[in-house]
C-alpha cells in the first residue's frame, strides 16, 4: 500500500484511551461497511424467476 492511500491522523497532545480509540475505530469500521455494502448494492443484477435456458 502506497503512502498515498494511507489517511494521515492529527497529532493530539492529550493521549486517547482505550475507550475512544475503539470507538472511533468502531465509527471508521461501520462507516466503511455502510460504503461496501451501498457498492455492492449497486452492483447486484435484479433477480428474476426466469431460469438461464
């Protein structure tokens, strides 16, 4: 992976717990999920009970 690709994170001067760190990761993690899942969901062909023959 390039460093392109990579998002780069402000520096806090006040370390995160634990809690919030998961959180985020959390939040980042559903947010990418709901992208995939919009991207697939776009991409699905309509179903029909018509066989292929």
């Amino acid at each position: 992976m390039s460093q392109d690709a990579v998002p780069q994170q402000v520096v806090s001067t006040q370390p995160k717990g634990l809690l919030q760190q998961m959180e985020e990761l959390m939040a980042s993690l559903n947010a990418d999920l709901s992208q995939l899942d919009a991207d697939l969901s776009g991409t699905r062909p309509a179903l029909t009970d018509e066989p292929d023959a």
